[in-house]
C-alpha cells in the first residue's frame, strides 16, 4: 500500500483538482486508488454511504477514484460559524466547536483519529493520495499541524509541492516554501508541480529550471490551464460573479453571497443551461430586479446570515421582488430564512436567540442539537430527484402541509406557498436532476437543455485525467509513492 501527498504554496493553487484527476487517471489505469484530506475546513459538505460528512472536494475526488465517499476519506472537517469559531466534525459527527483559542490543542489531539482513518484507507487500495490545507509554508501554524507535514511526518509519505503560475510569483513561491520550512519537514517534499499555466512551455523552461536548482527538488510537469475544471462542482470559495444581468433571451438566477455560504454548488447544474444566466450578488450590490428567480441557499450560521441579508437591504430586494410575481427558492437555511421566525433557544449558533425570517413561508424553524445527514430520494413538482439533507433544526407550521417533495415514498419535506411562487427544502442537489431542473425552470419561463449533470462532471474528470496523463511525470509520481521516503 503506498501514499503520496500533494501540498501547495497557497490556498486556491489547485490541489483539490490535480487530486482529483490523479484519482481519475490511476483508477482509469485499473489501480485502486482513494482520496484523503486529514482536514478539511470548508462549509461545502457532502453525506457519506456510511451516514457522515465530509468536504465536498473530497467526495468529488471518490468520484473521480470511482468510489462511494466515506468519512475516512476527510477525517476531520472544520465548519466556520463564527470569526473565531468553527463546527468540529470528526468522522462525520458533529463534535462540537473548535475556536481560536485551543485550535493548536485542539487539532493535535486528533492526529490518532485521522491516523486511524488514514490506516483504514490504506488497507483498501493499492494507492492513497492526500490532499493537504493552505500551505506547510505557514509556519506559525506548525505547532499542533495534522493538517501538512504534522500529518507527512506521522504517516511517513512523501510530499509533492504544487505551485500557481497563474497568480504570478511562482518561482518565489516554491523556493521561498523551500527557505522557511524546518530541515526535516522541506526533507519530505521530493518534487514540485506547476500549475494552471496559460500559454508556451517553452518559455517557462528557464523558470522551471530554475525552480529545481533553487529547491533542490525535481519536478514533475508544468500544467496548462484546464479548461474541464470549470464543470466540475463548487469547492471550498465561491468566485464572484459580479456581471447581474442576464443575456438577451435569458432568465437570471440571483443568489446573495451571505457570510456562512454553504454547498452553493446546488447550483452549478444552472451555469450549464444555455437559457439561464447565474449571479452570485456580492455584499453591497442590490439582487437584481429583473432577476426571475432569487435563490436563497444554506448557510452554515443561519440567524447570523438572517441578520446579515437584513442589513444588506436584501429582504427588501425579495419582497419586492415576490410582490411583482418573482419566483423564489429557499434551501437548506434558505428554506429556514423564508419562514416566519428562526429560533435558537440551545444556543446552536452561538448563544441562544431568535430572529424574524422573511415571512413568505407559514412555518418556523427551531434548531436543535441532532443533525441530519442522509441522502434521499423523492419527488418534487411531479419529477424525480435524488439528493442529500444535511441540516440542524426542524420546520413546522401550516405551510409544510403543501410540501415542496416526498422523499422516499412517504415523508414530506418543505413547503410552497399559496400562490406557487415560494418554494423552501431541505433537500441539496435538486437540479442536477434533469427532469427536476427542467420543472424548476419553466417555473418562470426558461427552458432546459435536458443535459445529465452527472454525466458532464464525469467526462469532466476523463477529460481533466487525460491532460495530466499529457502533462505530468505520472509513472514518476507511481514511482515516489511505491518508493515512498526510502
């Protein structure tokens, strides 16, 4: 069984998508390969097979390995809820909280438990890729790290450092990780990666040069700017999209960017619709008036992120736009924000509160320590979906007794208003559903191109494989992984 770990010089350099096509190029190989992030902090989540929760990044990556994802695969999941303070999850559970005063503690008396996840994994396959968090070069972090090379070292897996070209600075970047690490931690890393490079390789090869002779490390290929990423799911930021006007013979979907966003990939399957224009509405910028349906999504601190769209003026921007026969859609904490009144009586988010919703749904919502997690199958405006509820808290009231879908063949989930015009759910994933993305969208008047979502992330992932088979010392990177620290 061996191990290799891709590291990088910064967050957003690419490591969660050259993990997850290595995963797809060696399953494509016939090896039984896994993914694996010994921790993760990201509100972008995702329901296991075995009934957790793991970052999303990494159950794309098991998507790309072809393999069920599991809460072994990201042993430990930070969730921010607060500036100094983060939901603990720990194979898949909720734990409790993490805050910035016993983050260094806290995090190190859970490198026995990622080990275990770690050696669990390990006797499943023939190959285990790590991905790591933000970068070993954060050196005042290191003290209690399970995160990089806290977590190489434990293992004892070699590190591949990926750098950024796009963002400029790369060269400083990977020698400059080389000249601040400690001896032993920079005696790990066994080879660099250039990444998203847009133009000639020929001109880069002095850069590349020298990169090896400045870190003393080799490298393993230069990486052009794949342009099969973009149809991969949402991870771990959303990039603002700050054009809010749709195209001529286009409806716009307006989503408001609150503080504690989470799984805003639910709408990913809508950026593919050729009738249909997306906008993430930053803070200070008013949701579109002509936008034809405003999407409210989950949210990680749902009363804060209440408070948060009130300040903003939001909830002005949604009445006005229900009151001229806009369509809106609540999910998850979306859901929540539409009803009558949020309460925290346990004090869940922080301490205990409540706060006004929108009032555009009869239900009110009180959140409660138990957190479901399950994937789920049902119906909703007459077609079939399948999907995820991950969520604290239960919604009562009158409005629920017109439910938004029925999952599995019994239970009822969310609610829609009188006039059909509000819809609230629990349940992620709805419109990666053809059938119910299609019902959604002629809602207000667009209509679908009938594509299978799944299918197109799949031939995403081949299509994201092939170009690292093309640009990457693969057989190297087998090599270092069988040989390890040898």
């Amino acid at each position: 069984m061996a191990g290799l770990m891709v590291q990088g010089t910064g967050s957003d350099v690419g490591k969660s998508v050259l993990v997850a096509g290595l995963c797809r190029a060696l399953a494509n190989r016939g090896i039984r390969v896994l993914p694996f992030k010994p921790q993760n902090m990201s509100n972008n989540a995702a329901v296991t097979v075995d009934g957790g929760e793991i970052g999303r990044a990494q159950a794309l990556q098991a998507l790309a390995a072809r393999a069920a994802p599991h809460t072994d695969m990201n042993p430990v999941l930070l969730k921010p809820q607060a500036d100094r303070t983060s939901q603990l999850v720990v194979h898949g559970r909720v734990r409790g909280t993490l805050g910035s005063a016993d983050f260094r503690e806290g995090r190190r008396s859970l490198l026995p438990e990622v080990l275990e996840s770690w050696q669990r994994l390990r006797a499943r396959c023939d190959l285990v890729i790590v991905e790591g968090a933000g970068s070993p070069a954060e050196i005042n972090l290191r003290d209690g790290d399970i995160a990089n090379m806290g977590f190489a070292r434990a293992a004892d897996v070699p590190v591949v450092l990926v750098g950024d070209i796009d963002r400029g600075g790369v060269i400083a970047a990977l020698a400059g990780t080389r000249a601040v690490l400690d001896p032993v931690d920079a005696a790990m890393i066994r080879g660099f990666i250039v990444n998203k490079f847009r133009g000639d390789p020929a001109l880069f090869a002095d850069g590349y040069d020298a990169i090896a002779r400045l870190t003393g490390w080799r490298g393993f290929g230069l990486v052009p700017w794949i342009a099969a990423t973009a149809r991969l799911p949402s991870e771990d930021a959303v990039v603002l999209d700050r054009a809010a006007s749709a195209m001529p013979g286009r409806k716009l979907v307006a989503c408001p960017i609150l503080p504690r966003i989470a799984n805003f990939d639910d709408l990913d399957p809508l950026r593919q619709e050729p009738e249909v224009d997306v906008a993430m509405v930053p803070p200070g910028t008013p949701i579109p008036a002509h936008a034809a349906l405003i999407v409210l999504p989950g949210s990680k601190a749902t009363i804060a992120d209440m408070a948060f769209l009130r300040a903003q003026g939001w909830d002005i921007d949604i009445l006005a736009h229900h009151r001229r026969g806009g369509a809106v859609l609540g999910i998850c904490g979306g859901y929540q924000m539409l009803g009558r009144r949020i309460a925290d009586p346990l004090g869940i988010e922080g301490d205990p509160s409540e706060i006004a919703g929108l009032g555009l749904l009869d239900v009110e919502t009180a959140l409660t320590p138990g957190k479901a997690l399950r994937r789920v199958r049902g119906t909703a405006l007459d077609a079939a979906f399948e999907g995820y509820e991950m969520h604290m808290g239960e919604t009562t009231g009158t409005g629920a007794a017109r439910a938004f879908a029925c999952l599995d063949g019994a239970r009822a989930d969310g609610a829609i208003s009188a006039d059909g015009h509000v819809l609230g759910t629990y349940c992620h994933g709805l419109f990666a559903a053809p059938g119910l993305r299609a019902a959604m969208l002629a809602r207000f008047g667009a209509r679908s191109n009938g594509a299978d979502h799944d299918r197109a992330v799949d031939a995403a992932l081949d299509e994201l494989a092939g170009e690292l088979e093309r640009h990457l010392d693969i057989e190297g990177l087998l090599a270092l992984a069988r040989r390890g620290l040898a």
